[in-house]
C-alpha cells in the first residue's frame, strides 16, 4: 500500500530552529521537546468515559459472539436448551448496551435543556459543535450495537430454517412409520383370529372387544400426535416469522415514531395557525365595521354642516359663509 | 495485479482517518482515540466526496466534520484529523485553531508535501502561541487528485488549457502550471506505488511535463526513505506500466464534438460533476443523483448510444414489474387467495423469502426510476437541440462525407449558440485545405444566429500558422520541432495527422490508436518519435532506446494536460476490452471539461490574441 509521508520530525526540526531563533534557552527548549514525547494524558469528560465503556462492552459482545458462533451453529455440539441460553445471554447483553446509550442520550438532552435554561446564556463546555459531536458518538454506539445485533439475528434465522427443516421431514416420516404401524396389527389381527376361532368362543369375543377398544385407542393416540406435531412444526413457523416482522418493525419504530412525533407537532401547528385565521378574520370584519362608523360619521357630520349652512345661509352674515 | 486507483485512494484515506496507524481489522480493545474531528478545505472536500459518504465516515468513528473557514466551536477531549492543502490560509487557520485549543490533538496531513517554509512559518506560530503540545502529527498523504471511478481520475486544475496557450503567458508563468501539473502526477504515482515509464510525443507542453516529472522521480527514488521501495522488486518493465503523456493540441476535434453515448451525453447536456448530477424531478424539484461505479446500470451502460440505453431501462422495468409480480403470486398478496392448508409450509417460506428479497428489490426501482428521470430529461434536451443530427453530421464531416447544404442547414437549423460554434469549429478541423470562402459563409452564418466567433477565429488563426509551417517544409521533422518549441502549446502540427487517420473511415481517435501502439512496442511510424524516460535508470542510459522499454506493457496510465472529457475515457476503455489479453488503462486529466466548457475556454484565448467579434459585444456572455 502506498505511504504517507511523516513529517514530525521535519516538524521538531523547525520548532528547534525557530525556537533557538526566539531565543528560548535550554531548559524552554528541552520542556518544549519533551512536549512531544510526552503527551499529558486527555482529561476525558464524564461523557466520554462512558462513552468508552460502552464501546468496549459491545466489543466483549462482539468477542462472545464469536467465540460462541461454532457452537451455536453446529448442530452436534450444543443442545437446544444451551442454545436457548446464548440467546438470553445475548439479548440480555444487548439490552444493557442500549440502556446504557439511552443513558447518554438522556444526558446529552439533559445538558441541552439546563443550558438553554438559563436564559439562552451558553456556557463554555456545552455549545452547539460539543453537543453535535455527542450525538455523533451516540450515533455511531448504536450503529454498532445494531450491526452486531444483526449479525446475531442472520444466526437465529439460520437457526430456525433448521428447526422448520428438520420438522417436515420428521413429519413425513411419521406419517409413514404410522401407517406401518397401523397396517400391521390389522394383519396380526386376522392371524390371531384363526387359530383362537376352535378355542373358547366366550373368551374370544372378550379378547377382540378388547383389541377393538386398543385399537380405536391407538388410532386416536395417533391422531393426536399427529395434530400435536402439526401445531408444533406452526408455532415453530410462527415464531419464526414473528421474528422476521419485529426485527422489521423494531428497525422502523424509531423512524415511526418520529414520524408521529413530527404529525403531532403538525397538527398543533395547524390547529394554532386556524386560530390564528379565525382571529383575523374577527379582526376584519371588526376592522370593517369600524371603517363604515368612521365613514358614516363623517359623511353625518358633513351632511349636517351643510344642511346647517343652507339653513342659515341667508341669515348668515356674509364673512362667516366664507369661513364655513 | 490491475491497478485500483479508486481503491487505492480510499484505502490511504481510511488509514488517515484512522490517525495513520496501520487498520488492525480484528481489534477489539477500545481505542482511545477512537472519536475524531474531520477537518477539511474546499479543494480537499472535492477529493473525499466522490470516495466516501457521510455515513462511511462514522464507521471510522468520525463525528462531525467541518469546513476550515468555517468558524468553530471547541470540542475538548477529542482529537482533529485536518486534511488540507499546504497554502498559507490554511496554516493561518490551524494556527488560530490550535491557539484556541479547539481540540485536544491535532493531526495534519497536508494533500501534497508542504514547503519547507511553510513548515517552519507553522512551527514558530505554534511555539508564540505556546501550542506545540497540541500538534500530534504531521504527513504528507500525496493525495491530491479526485478519482472518479477505478480508472479516472482528473487534478482539477482550472483553466490549465488557457494558461498553456496564452499568447502573452511567460516562462514563469509556464513553468508554474508544468510544476503543479508534475505534482498532480507524482501524487497519483505515489498512490500506486508505481514507478513507470513515461513517454510523450516531442515538443510542448507534453515534454516539459514529462522530463519535469522524470526529475522529479529520480531525486525521490536518491532519497532515503522514499515512497516507492515497495516495489522496488518489480524491475523487469512488462510489469511496470507506461505513462503517456499528450496535451490537449493532439487532438482538438474530441474534446468539442457532440457524442451520443450515455456517460458523454450525460456529462455534456446535463452536468455532471464530481459524479453527481442535478435534473429536474417530475414533480417539479431539484433532485441530486449520484452516478458512480456503485450504480450496476450507470457502470453496465455508461457507453452505449442514447437509443440502446433507452432500450435497456425498458427491459429493466419489465424484469423488475414481472419479479414483482411474482413475489406478489406467491405471498398472494394481491388477490387474498385462501392459504391452503398443505401448502402452508411452502407459503411461509415464500413469505420469509419474499420480505427479504424486498430491499433489494426496492433498490432496483431506485435505480430505474434514476434513470428513467435522466433520460426523460436528456431525451428532452435532445428534441430541443436536434443533438442527434449534430452528432450525425459531424461523423459524416470527419469521414468527409459530408454535402456542403447538409453543413449550411446544420448551423441554420435548431440548436444553442455554443452547438452552433462547436459544429463550425469542428468543420474547421476537419476540413483539409481551407477553402476561403466556404470559411466565410460559415462565418456569415455564425453571425447570424449571433454567436461570438471569437473562438472560431483563434482556430482559424491556429491553423492558418500550422497551414503555412507545414506546406513550407512538412517532411522535415527538425523544423516542426524547433517551431514547436518556439509556439509553446501553438503547435498542432499533430492536428492534420490526427485528422487525416480519423477520416480512414475507422471511429478510433488518434489518442486511442497512439496508446495502442505504445503499449503493444511493435515500431510504428506514429509514435517512433516519441520520447522515453526511466526514471529507475542510470542517468547515463537515458539516452539510448533499450527495447525493453518499449517492449508490450501490460497496463497504461494516459494523461491529457489541457482538459479530457468521458469520449476518450470511454474510448479508450473500449480499447483496452479489444486487447488480447484485455489490458487495463487508468485514464487521467487536468479537467474534465464538456465541450462547452473547453470552447469557452478558446474563446478566452481568441479573445486575448484579439480577435474577438467586435460586433456581437452584446451578445457575448
């Protein structure tokens, strides 16, 4: 792979000279040379340290998973009942991890709203572009947690495709073995009947009502397997598809529920501004009516000055027609 | 081992983001320094966008990204990966930046190497404003060209053309624009690792690069950690490639007509850039696509004609509906059926299968519907500018089969102004001897329809100075070349001879039967003149043709200083599919320019010699 070229050390040469040419003196130069080999160790807020530890727990998931992997897929190593133990263990360790990002989303939105309490006045540890960097690095936890929960899921569906597989032909199987079962006694049956047949009559009429009530009861138990096999194999289908649908559904909740966040705040909005119109269509016709007083008023009084002047415009000295 | 550039440049850019330190796939220990800063300028934001999109940032555990000039707030406990170019602006804002202590580390890594002095100008700011704790790290990544595609890639130096050819440019000037076009390729050299060799045809622009660029790589491979000892193993020259370097008077003819096959039309009519494309969307907005080799239509059918492609999005739309319609039948989900109950089993799957196959299937009518809206647009823009009969008579005008009324109702007819002087410039080139008055009726036309000749002059002029230096004494070479020396980038001595082989009825461009011949290293007349250098070989040897050099190359890199355009790009990846074996060749240039763009660019240089139309000023721009 092509490299980059480092350049520090043409770096450190340059802050040596230039250091000397300010003429710094020894012990400046040295502490300013060690800077770069020593690096103070970064003050790491709350924030982060938690932020680090979640990353490493989704690590330890990620090695838990993977170590377990051979085991869970493979059909011969592990029981049904260990397997149903990974799971939980999985998914309980998933939900730690995303309670502990939901805990640091709560913070970030903590410390949002008590900055902006305080009358807008920000302080210097909680500005736009620290709040934006810790929502990035909640994004990228959940990212994270979310690839592994998939790859976690792509081994359950593997899982269950099995469990349906090896049910049908289990199915198929004990169709046949049944029918065998249930053609063979009839057989027997026919067999045992001659040679009994110049024994004892009574016996033997007790002997068949009693193969008669074995076998209806064998039919029936077989019957009832059958039926509790079938709705074994479609609860296994159904979980199955259940967990197809919630691994969907869970991946569109958020997005669902923002969507109803932003409908509610829509409809407010609308509702807010069909106040705001009705308002102003009071104030119109308010402002209307108003208009037509103040019209009305003056063409009132117009009409009765000039009404006065025709009254007393021939008693009316002359000067005072000329001022009205 | 075919070379990746796209690849390549994505891979440095990852291990920049991962602080320089080599990618360990399998840690899972948190790193410390796992949350960063990106920090980029304009130039820069130009490399990483076509290669990496913002949601593949945060999987290197980026958190926000932003802008040098923009201002910013401090974001303590966090280190900043800067990836800049080394200009003095750029090392003033790190400078203020570190002062403020925005960040808790700084990592810079400059696109190309930094000067000396500005390296020293960062060390003393950094030592007044008491900072140098804050400085973590500084590389030279040599990663400043945009890849487009595998095999594209372009150093977005504007106007590189005008500059070359400027009547009144001057030696510094000149060299300034040959220094950084060495730098661009040293850059994309230093990616592949790769140290090849170069050849160019005589005289030029295309020398001076080409023996710059080979200075440059000697004194590289003398110093002692130097980018290509990895391949130092490769010594034996089939494995290495061959760079070919032309300038853009090679062949002028490509860069102005009107194509029709898909890439060149969509990057001509509409636009495109950096991969991406603004149309207008049916329901009237603005809607931004992306078009890159990530997209299986664009990269299947970037170099079929228009009408094919038309063909292609319809056999799509029908294979998508009938998959559709099949998911559809077997989940019944259109008609309700009732679930038999034997069939369940069977149903289910169908079911599980089904909602997989969905995103998928939703990607493709994605992609349909893209393109679909891209060529109801150009198809648009067609009928408007009649384009298909352009492209029809300007073949038939490089074949010479073109009727002289045909050519009169082209510029006549419809079409924009721009179409127009691309159509006579092109007659121009192609025309063998230049009949005066057939020149000034299609001038009187231009006028016309009010189109400012200014570039159809410079080319007249072009090819008059070529007409009267090659009738003096065309068979002797020393004379074009000392007059190609005297006309820096005025000799397209090459022009007649590109012509003249484009008329042999065969659609190849010069540029593509020229790189055939030097990769296969048989002796061809065209190219026997061209120049070799080695950068791996002693100093003394240079001179000598060893025919190891020229020996058949498995891989070329071709380089077009002064502007390329997707016709060559496709043009030449047609040519490399052709060979036996099929052999691989990465495609570069200053710019990628559409015919527009490069007749303008003429225009400004017919305007500088004067001759713009004196008339028509207020129909200019």
């Amino acid at each position: 792979m092509a490299r980059a070229r480092d350049r520090t050390e043409d770096f450190k040469d340059a802050v040596r000279h230039s250091a000397r040419s300010l003429g710094y003196d020894e012990a400046k130069l040295a502490s300013v040379m060690a800077s770069f080999i020593i690096h103070k160790p970064p003050q790491r807020s709350p924030f982060s340290k938690a932020a680090l530890k979640t990353l490493e727990s989704i690590g330890e998931l990620e090695e838990f998973l993977s170590k377990h992997r051979k085991d869970y897929m493979d059909l011969h190593r592990t029981t049904e009942k260990e397997r149903d133990s990974i799971e939980h263990e999985v998914s309980v360790f998933v939900k730690t991890c995303q309670e502990q990002i939901d805990v640091l989303k709560n913070s970030i939105n903590q410390e949002e709203e008590t900055s902006k309490g305080w009358l807008g006045i920000t302080t210097s540890k909680a500005n736009a572009d620290t709040i934006a960097h810790k929502h990035g690095v909640v994004l990228i936890l959940s990212e994270k947690l979310h690839s592994v929960s998939a790859q976690f899921d792509k081994l359950r569906a593997v899982r269950f495709q099995e469990a349906i597989n090896r049910a049908m032909p289990r199915r198929k199987l004990n169709r046949l073995t049944k029918k065998d079962s249930i053609e063979t006694p009839k057989s027997d049956d026919v067999e045992l009947g001659e040679p009994s047949e110049l024994h004892n009559e009574p016996l033997r009429v007790q002997q068949q009502l009693l193969d008669d009530e074995t076998r209806a009861l064998q039919v029936e138990l077989s019957n009832l397997l059958d039926t509790v096999q079938e709705t074994e194999t479609k609860m296994v289908e159904m979980s199955a598809l259940n967990h197809l649908v919630s691994t969907h559904v869970l991946q569109q909740a958020q997005q669902i529920e923002h969507l109803y966040e932003q409908a509610v705040e829509a409809t407010k909005n609308v509702e807010l501004g069909n106040k705001e119109l009705s308002q102003a269509i009071q104030r119109n016709s308010s402002s209307r009516t108003f208009l037509i007083l103040f019209l009305f008023l003056n063409v009132h009084r117009e009409t009765r000055t000039r009404n006065l002047f025709i009254e007393y415009g021939e008693t009316m000295p002359f000067e005072l027609l000329l001022i009205g | 081992m075919s070379l990746n550039l796209r690849q390549k440049q994505t891979e440095c850019i990852a291990r920049m983001l991962n602080l320089n330190q080599p990618i360990n796939a399998s840690s899972t220990t948190a790193n410390e320094e796992v949350y960063k800063i990106l920090i980029y300028d304009r130039f820069c934001q130009n490399i990483l966008s076509p290669l990496i999109h913002v949601k593949d940032l945060r999987k290197h555990g980026v958190t926000l990204y932003f802008l040098i000039d923009k201002d910013r707030n401090p974001v303590h406990d966090v280190p900043a990966v800067y990836f800049v170019q080394p200009t003095p602006n750029n090392i003033n804002r790190i400078l203020s930046d570190a002062s403020r202590s925005l960040y808790h580390s700084f990592h810079l890594n400059f696109s190309t190497s930094i000067p000396r002095p500005l390296l020293e100008n960062l060390a003393s700011g950094t030592l007044a404003s008491d900072s140098i704790q804050r400085i973590s790290k500084v590389h030279d990544q040599y990663l400043e060209f945009i890849t487009l595609e595998d095999n594209l890639f372009s150093l977005a130096d504007k106007s590189c053309f005008v500059q070359l050819n400027d009547p009144s440019a001057g030696d510094r000037e000149i060299e300034g624009i040959v220094e950084k076009v060495v730098n661009g390729l040293f850059c994309v050299l230093a990616t592949l690792a790769i140290v090849p060799i170069i050849r160019c045809p005589r005289g030029g622009p295309a020398e001076m690069v080409a023996s710059a660029l080979d200075q440059r790589l000697r004194d590289h491979l003398l110093s002692k950690n130097n980018l290509f000892s990895e391949a130092g193993n490769f010594v034996s020259s089939f494995q290495r490639p061959v760079l070919c370097i032309f300038d853009r008077n090679f062949e002028l003819a490509v860069a102005i007509q009107h194509d029709f096959r898909y890439r060149p039309l969509v990057h001509d009519v509409l636009g495109l850039r950096l991969n991406r494309l603004n149309v207008q969307g049916e329901k009237g907005g603005m809607r931004s696509y992306e078009l890159d080799s990530s997209d299986p239509f664009w990269a299947a059918n970037g170099s079929l004609e228009f009408p094919a492609v038309a063909e292609e999005i319809e056999t799509q739309l029908n294979k998508y509906k009938k998959d559709v319609d099949e998911v559809n039948k077997r989940t019944g989900g259109t008609h309700g059926a009732e679930f038999d109950g034997t069939d369940l089993i069977g149903n289910t799957k169908h079911l599980m299968n089904a909602v997989n196959s969905l995103p998928e299937l939703t990607e493709r009518k994605q992609v349909i519907d893209k393109h679909t809206n891209i060529a109801t647009t150009l198809l648009s823009e067609i009928k408007q500018r009649a384009l298909n009969n352009y492209v029809k008579t300007e073949n038939a005008m490089m074949r010479g089969t073109l009727e002289w009324k045909d050519l009169l109702g082209v510029l006549k007819g419809p079409g924009t102004k721009m179409d127009k002087l691309r159509f006579a410039i092109l007659y121009l080139i192609s025309s063998e001897t230049i009949n005066q008055s057939e020149v000034d009726t299609v001038e009187a036309a231009l006028r016309e329809s009010e189109v400012d000749t200014a570039a159809f002059q410079y080319v007249k002029k072009i090819k008059a100075l070529n007409a009267s230096f090659a009738s003096a004494n065309s068979a002797s070479r020393s004379n074009i070349v000392d007059w190609a020396e005297k006309l820096y980038g005025q000799s397209i001595s090459a022009v007649t001879a590109g012509v003249k082989n484009l008329l042999s009825g065969d659609k190849q461009l010069a540029l593509a039967r020229a790189v055939e011949a030097l990769i296969e290293g048989r002796p061809n007349p065209e190219i026997d003149s061209y120049l070799i250098f080695d950068p791996r070989a002693p100093k003394s040897g240079s001179g000598t043709s060893s025919s190891h050099l020229k020996g058949p190359f498995k891989e070329a890199i071709v380089f077009m200083i002064g502007g390329g355009n997707y016709v060559e790009y496709c043009s030449l990846q047609e040519l490399s599919q052709q060979q036996q074996p099929p052999k691989h060749i990465i495609y570069g240039a200053t710019e990628l320019l559409t015919g527009v763009d490069f007749v303008e660019q003429l225009t400004v240089l017919g305007q500088k010699m004067g001759l713009g139309n004196v008339a028509s000023t207020s129909s200019a721009q």
